[in-house]
C-alpha cells in the first residue's frame, strides 16, 4: 500500500491566449480573466494548500502556433490542463494535440458548434445560446432581409450556415455575404459597404473578429448609416471592441451574449468590483473575459475534490458540476461538456455598455448539434 505524499508543490497549468497579434483585443481581455481566476484561488490559499501556477505563452494570433505552444506545454513543460484559444482555427489546432497527448483544453469562446471532444471542456455559448434567440428577435423587431459580414475562417462560415438556414426556413432572405482577412484592415470594408448601400438589407449580422471588428463598424460610421434602421448584430462583439471602435460608433449595435457587464446581481458586482480594482476603472469585462474566468473556478472546484491533474480522474468530477458566475449560475452539461448558460441580446450604449433589450429565464441547456432545433434548426 503507498503512501500519500505531501507536497506544496504548486498545481502548473497552461495559459494559451494573443497578447500580441490582431486577436489581441480580445484575448488579452481571457487572459487577464484566467489570471484574475487565478490570483483569487491563491489569495484564498489555493488548492488542498497548493497554488496554482500558470505556465503563459502567447501564439501571436497565429492558428499553427497555438498548436506548436500547446504541444510545447504539453511536452515540455509537462503541462495537462490548458485553458485557451478564441478562434475556432486555434481550438481545432490545439484539439489534436491535447486529444494525443490526452490533455484537457478549457475553451472559453463562443462557438459554431457541431464539435465534441473527451479532451475539451467547452465554456463559450453554443449557436442554440445566441444564434437562434437573435435571429429570432432580428426578424422580430427590423426585418426578414439579412446581409452576412464575416471574416475569413471556420467559425463565420459555419455560423453562417446556421443563421442562413434559420433565415431562409422562417421566410428570410439572404441579400448578401461577404468575407474579409481576418487581417482586413479599414478600407477593405468600403466595397462592403457600397455592397451593403445596394442590398439594402433590414440587418447586418456581422462574424467579422479581432481588430477589423473596429474597422468594419467604423466603415459603417463612415457611411452615415443608421442602426436605428439597419444595426450590425453580432455574436463576437464586446465591450472590448466597442471600446477599441469609439463608444459613439459601436453605440446602438447589437450582441448575443451570456454576460454584459451591466447586467448587475451580487456575483456580476463583485467580479466587476475586483477586475477593475485591479486593471483600472477604465478596463471592461466581456463574455469571453467572463467565461475563461468562471472556468478556472470550476476547474479548481474539481481539483479540490479530486487532488489529481489527470484528465482521466479531473474530467468526470467536471462535468455536472455548477459555479454561480457572474452571469448567473452555470452548470457544465455531463452529456455533451458544454455549459447551460444565459441568453442575452443588449444594445451598446455611449458609454461603450449593453443595454438588456431581451435574456433567458434561467440557463439554456447545451445543444451544440441543435438536436432540439430539427435538421432546419427553425426557432419558434
């Protein structure tokens, strides 16, 4: 029979967000939320009297690399647990790496969908937590005439696929669709523009990411086009992008999100309380920043029960397992390892905040293969 050993060896896990790079507007923002995470838990003693000790690379917005660095983690470092990524090309880089090596990714990030991996643990919202409520309200309130505006990989065009299906199957139209760079910069979205002046669409529902977030909204500034009458709608665009954008030009545009900084509750006080104590009063929090930060709770909450950083041992305590995060409580579904979060639509104000137009009564329940949604994945 062995014998346990004590140790205050620190727990290392590995940290893979931009802080460099044209994804680094927003995922500076999940980084400083993972250390903020983190900084919390080793205040209040850590984990069985252990710290955690965040291993930090930084891909620099490159897709390949974040495979290369996971791997180096992973290898080298002898790291098992990640939290990371924001794109889905990063995830889908990362995912062979950590499938081999049997690690466990933490992914924080709104996504397309249709993905399931033992080796992920999903934390962003899936298309039946935002897509279908705002298609929904989009129709609704401004119009059935859509023009599509992504930048050029696999989340746009997947997400795409499923509002244009949604669209089109409650009597919509898709008047246009465009894709730029994810490197695009202001005047590649002038002939977008002149495109969009033509369609004359009801809604621009907008996949664009990173830094030509900022330039496509300012394009549409430029334009002297009116959200009142024809608003950008988004899954991806935070307070940190409208910050980035100009408060006056991101104000009157929409996102679906599980979290707004406004939305208030003791939980949402207190986590925005401590991050701008920390990063300045001037410093937003955002969905993503929001989700890679109750995820490295609820990792340390199963770690705590499990005293083990093996995937085989950590994985199965996480799943069913519930945190009170800053949107409201959370629960990590045990059948598909995506989480039951909050459906909100906000508007941006001119103080670079959402205003709440629309949100869940409790926690939409994981469906990333939009079972329940029928192989035309209409709402209703």
């Amino acid at each position: 029979m062995s014998k346990e050993i004590k140790t205050s060896e620190p727990w290392r896990v590995g940290v893979l967000f931009s802080a460099t790079g044209f994804m680094a507007v927003i995922e500076e923002t999940q980084l400083r939320g993972t250390l903020t995470a983190i900084e919390e838990i080793n205040d209040s003693g850590g984990i069985n009297g252990r710290p955690l000790e965040p291993v930090l690379y930084d891909p620099g917005s490159e897709a390949a690399a974040f495979g290369r660095c996971a791997k180096r983690l992973m290898v080298e470092e002898g790291v098992s647990t990640i939290f990371g990524c924001y794109t889905s090309s990063s995830r889908k880089a990362v995912l062979p790496v950590v499938e081999r090596l049997n690690g466990l990714l933490w992914y924080p990030t709104l996504y397309e969908g249709f993905e399931y991996s033992p080796n992920v643990i999903y934390t962003g919202a899936a298309p039946n937590q935002n897509s279908v409520e705002l298609c929904a309200f989009l129709m609704e309130r401004y119009g059935t005439r859509f023009f599509f505006v992504g930048s050029n990989y696999v989340y746009p065009r997947e997400s795409n696929r499923i509002m244009r299906e949604m669209v089109r199957h409650n009597g919509g139209e898709v008047v246009g669709e465009r894709y730029l760079s994810l490197r695009a910069k202001r005047n590649d979205f002038i002939p977008v523009m002149q495109e969009i002046r033509a369609a004359q669409p009801d809604v621009i529902f907008s996949t664009v990411v990173g830094d030509s977030t900022t330039y496509f909204y300012q394009s549409y500034a430029d334009c002297g086009f009116d959200p009142k009458t024809m608003p950008i709608a988004s899954l991806t665009t935070t307070e940190a992008e409208i910050q980035a954008m100009g408060c006056d030009v991101g104000a009157g545009h929409l996102t679906a999100a599980p979290y707004f900084e406004g939305i208030g509750g003791a939980s949402g006080l207190n986590f925005v309380r401590r991050y701008k104590k920390r990063y300045g009063e001037d410093a937003s929090t955002n969905m993503c920043l929001e989700a890679a930060y109750f995820q490295v709770h609820i990792f340390a909450k199963a770690l705590a029960q499990t005293n083990s950083l093996d995937t085989e041992v950590l994985r199965p305590t996480v799943l069913g397992s519930e945190f009170d995060a800053p949107q409201g409580r959370v629960s990590i579904n045990s059948y598909c390892a995506h989480t039951d979060l909050w459906t909100r639509i906000g508007r941006a104000n001119d103080e670079g905040q959402f205003d709440i137009l629309h949100e869940s009564a409790a926690p939409v329940r994981a469906d990333p293969y939009l079972i329940g949604y029928g192989r035309t994945v209409a709402f209703g």
